[in-house]
C-alpha cells in the first residue's frame, strides 16, 4: 500500500527530504517521474500505463504535502519503517486504504525506479 498524508498536515516539511523515491511534494508543487528516480522518457509504468518520466503532472493536493501512490513504496528496500511516517510531528503519514500493494509489488517498483 502507499502511505498518504491527511488533512491534519502542518505543512512543515519534515516528510519530503526523507523519502527515498522523491514521491512526496508541497502542496500545488508539480511532479515528474523522474524526480529522485532512474527513470527518463517514455516508460512503462508497472501499473501497465504509459508515462513521459519527465513530464509534469498535476498535483495530487493543492493544500498541503501529497504522496505521489505511483512513486511510494513504503520505504520497502530502503529502510525498515515508512521515513514519512517516523518523523511526522502530527501522525498524519497513514495507510491508503485504497492503494494496497504486496512486498513484493513495492520492491518491484523500487526496482523499476533506481535501476
């Protein structure tokens, strides 16, 4: 599953310089597949999509800090414990109950990501 961060967000930043795969930005901020990662070009996602790794895409939230689900592997492969979760001040790096992936899903996509 990706980890998502909720509306009780302070906005402090914490999260972002912690995850591994870049897939955390501030709120309105555009992101790139290719923030953080190996990827470059056209790629195929291992959702089956599509992407220009460099294009910008709209962001998820406009308020405050959003996990991109396509680039959020839970930390799996870089550390023991989602890093978002560990330092968020206000506990609001949770669980999204509507992104469920297995270990090795995540390791996959980490894979995919850092050749």
């Amino acid at each position: 599953m990706a980890i998502i961060i909720t509306d009780e967000c302070i906005n402090c930043g914490a999260c972002e310089p912690e995850c591994p795969n870049n897939a955390i930005y501030e709120g309105g901020a555009e992101w790139r597949y290719s923030d953080g990662t190996s990827l470059t070009g056209m790629v195929t996602l291992p959702t089956g999509e599509n992407a220009n790794a460099d294009s910008d895409n709209d962001p998820v939230d406009m308020d405050v800090y959003y996990i991109v689900p396509n680039k959020c592997t839970e930390c799996v492969g870089f550390h023991d414990e989602p890093q978002c979760a560990a330092v968020c001040p206000v506990d609001c790096c949770v669980d999204d109950e509507n992104v469920r992936e297995t270990e090795d899903q995540l390791l996959a996509k980490k894979d995919f990501m850092h050749l």
